[in-house]
C-alpha cells in the first residue's frame, strides 16, 4: 500500500497549490526515484506502480481543470494508436493480459503526454521543471554512483524493504571492472537515457553569459551551478553503455548549434562533422559485428549479437501483420532480449506501432524546428535546438537498446511538451512578466539553481 503515497502527496498539493506544482514537486521525483518494476497488486486489478499512482490524481486534474487549453494535432492520434497497438494483439490472445497493456500505456505514457502538452509551457513552468529535472538526476547520479563501485544497487535493495515479495528483474552488470550504473532506471542503457536528457538539460540552463567575452571557458568550467552538469555527465560515463554515451555526445553537438551567434554556419559544420564521422563509423561497425559470434561477454560479441538480431528478426517482424505478435513474439536463435526498440515494437505492436514510434521520435525534429526558426532570442533558440538533440539522441540510442523503464515516459513527456513550445515571455503568468522580462533578455543567462 505504500504505492499509494505517492498518489495522496499528488492529490494533496493539487488541492493546495495548482496542478503544475503538483507535476514537479511529485510526479517528476515518483518518476525519477522510485523504480517502476515494483508494484502494488490487488486481484483481480492490474499491478500498479508508484508512478501510475502519481499520475492518477494529476490525469483528472488536467482533465477538469486545463482541458480547454488543449490543441488537437495528428500526434494526439499517433499516441492513441501507438498505446492501442500495445494491448490489441495481447487482447485477442488472452483478454486480461491485453487490459493490463492497455491500462499500463494509457496512465503511463498518456499522461505524461498530457502532462507535457499542458503543465508546463503554458503555466510558465519551463525553468521550474528544468531546474527540478536536473536537480533529481544529479541526486540519482550521485546516490547511484555506490553501484558503479561496489556494484550494489542502493535503489533495488531500498524498494526491496518495502516490496518484500518483489524483486528487481535486473542485476548489476559489470564492465571495465566497474558496476555499469542502473539507479532506479532497471538497466544501465535506460538510465543513460534518462540521465543524458538531464545532461543537455543542464546544459540549457546553466549556459554562460554569451555576452562577457572574456574568461568565457573558465565561467563554463567553474561558474555557479556547474557542478550539476559534471555530476550528470560522471553519472552518464557510470552507466557504461555506449548507445547513450553516443546518442548524448550527438545531442550535445546538435544542441551548441542554438548557442552560436552564427547558428546557420553552425549547423552546417555540425551536420557535415556527423555526417563525415558517422559515415566510416558505421562502415568500420558493420565489419566490426560481422562474423559468428566469440569471446562471449566480450565488447565484439555484443555488437555481433545486436547485428544478428535483425538478420533474424526482420524477416520474423515482417510476417507479424499490422499488429505484431504482441508479447509472445516468437524467440529465434535463443535471442531472447531484443536490444532494438524498433525492432521489438514492429514484432510486439506490428508495422502499424513501428511506424508511430518513428513519427514520435522524427516529428518533433519538424516541429522543433519552425519554432527554432521563429525564436528571437539565443535562449530561446538554444531551448528548441536542445531538444531537437534529445530527440536525435533518442532515436539513434533506441536503435541499440529496447525502449523500458522510464525511458519511455520521458519520451513521451518530451514529445507533448515540443508541441507546446512557445516564446518564453507568452509563457508566463501576467502577473510575472514584469520579473520575466528582466530574466530572460535576449542573450542573458539565467541561472536557478541557488
């Protein structure tokens, strides 16, 4: 029952304060700390989490109370028919699994798209829920470094207090004589998800002041609040997982286009440096994880390993129809674990799921532009280009890791939030713009963090 807390401090501070607060005082730490494999169960009804908890009291209350500031878009029915996916083939297979998937993806991953689409842009919360964001990841980073060097996951075992008849699904991995850190994430791949989004987060709000030319480095080394950006970026280095160390370094690439005072010359030198590195590094990949599979557990193996997955996949995936075989895809070649998001959503939700997960993560890309392009200052510019990263970061790191955990949720609060994208200034309550104008002029940074 202790699953319910998280649910009755939600409806509490809804009741006290509004329903952003709520979003960043409670969910966001229910989302960040508490691991979403452990769950509150009462037959007949499904499993519960923490999370879900949260986020039922916060779902009624953008219902009732910030409905009419919602915009509809064709992405409102790409998320419907991604979370119908999820549950229809499980359905026709047996309908109580199908309920639970259906019940699981429309809490989790509607509400935290109803969430981004309207608690934050238009609320003037943006800073607030970055400066929170960032401030949860780097506590999770430090705590979590106990797992990278003693290779003990203080998460798993604190849950696992109060969860006695549950038990983490996961174990520390270890590469490099070091625990690959995991947090509250399940897998390290997952965290370096979550903890990169933090990094380009961090980033964004603890910029340096563009307009003091001298000591620029320094300031950016030493200034106040950085030690958020290095405790995130040591956090993401603990994971050890190389998907999201080269989806975040992508990220951050993309995201110094928004900080140039040339932003149009950056680009192009941004795009040809990718291009011109990624190209051989994809040739030298491909050699790399040709070949039968050696030296299990070794760094070649596990390249091989994910080659080999769709070599014997794809053809699986593509006999699975428009709605996929949903969890009980068949198992070839004893690969069991699918370490391809796209992949197992086309064999889990059919070529109908794969196609609105690429639209999820490639639309905003289109949609973060124009409103790139319309931005009149550099902060507001670095703002939208920071999270055209993340979603670059994204769509490269599912490619070599299964979409899990929390991982999705972020996601898809990301993917409501890049609608909802507007001028910072618009963005606040009347009553605070007279403060705001002065916190956010054009090429000033703010900083939050004290």
């Amino acid at each position: 029952m202790i699953a319910l807390l998280p649910m009755f401090a939600c409806a509490w501070v809804i009741f006290r304060k509004d329903v952003p607060t709520a979003l960043v005082q409670v969910v966001l730490p229910t989302l960040l700390l508490t691991a979403s494999y452990y769950s509150m169960v009462i037959k007949p009804l499904p499993g519960t989490t923490m999370i879900q908890c949260s986020l039922v009291p916060l779902i009624a209350a953008m219902a009732l109370f910030h409905a009419g500031q919602w915009r509809f878009s064709v992405t409102d029915i790409v998320v419907l028919i991604f979370i119908f996916a999820g549950g229809y083939t499980d359905h026709q297979l047996g309908k109580t699994q199908g309920f639970f998937t259906w019940y699981a993806d429309a809490i989790d991953l509607l509400g935290f798209y109803m969430a981004g689409k309207l608690l934050i842009e238009q609320t003037g919360f943006r800073q607030k829920f970055v400066g929170a964001y960032v401030k949860i990841i780097f506590f999770c980073c430090a705590l979590g470094s106990v797992e990278f060097f003693l290779r003990y996951n203080v998460y798993a075992h604190f849950w696992n207090h109060f969860f006695p008849t549950q038990y983490s699904p996961y174990y520390t991995q270890i590469r490099w004589g070091f625990g690959r850190m995991a947090g509250p994430f399940g897998n390290s791949e997952d965290g370096g998800i979550v903890i990169f989004t933090g990094l380009l987060l961090a980033l964004w709000i603890g910029r340096p002041n563009f307009q003091e030319k001298a000591h620029r480095a320094m300031q950016f080394v030493l200034g106040r609040g950085k030690i958020y950006i290095w405790g995130i970026a040591i956090g993401l280095y603990m994971t050890q997982a190389r998907g999201p160390w080269i989806g975040g370094l992508i990220a951050i690439f993309i995201a110094t286009i928004g900080r140039s005072k040339k932003p149009g010359l950056r680009a192009v030198f941004v795009i040809t440096l990718l291009v011109g590195v990624g190209v051989p590094v994809y040739t030298f990949a491909k050699s790399y994880s040709a070949g039968p599979r050696k030296n299990y557990g070794s760094e070649q193996e596990t390249a091989q390993y994910r080659a080999q997955l769709i070599e014997h996949y794809v053809p699986v995936a593509e006999k699975s129809g428009p709605w996929g075989y949903g969890l009980n895809f068949p198992q070839i070649g004893g690969q069991d674990s699918i370490d391809n998001a796209y992949l197992l959503t086309w064999l889990q939700r059919g070529w109908i799921g794969l196609a609105c997960l690429i639209y999820i993560v490639a639309m905003p890309l289109v949609t973060l532009t124009m409103k790139a392009r319309r931005a009149t200052t550099t902060r507001e510019l670095h703002f939208c280009v920071t999270l055209i990263g993340i979603f670059v970061g994204y769509a490269f790191t599912i490619s070599t890791v299964y979409l899990g955990e929390q991982s999705p949720f972020v996601l898809f609060l990301l993917l409501g939030w890049s609608q909802a994208i507007r001028p910072e200034r618009a963005a606040l309550p009347a009553a605070a713009m007279g403060t705001a104008s002065r916190r956010v002029a054009p090429m000033q940074a703010v900083n939050i963090y004290t």
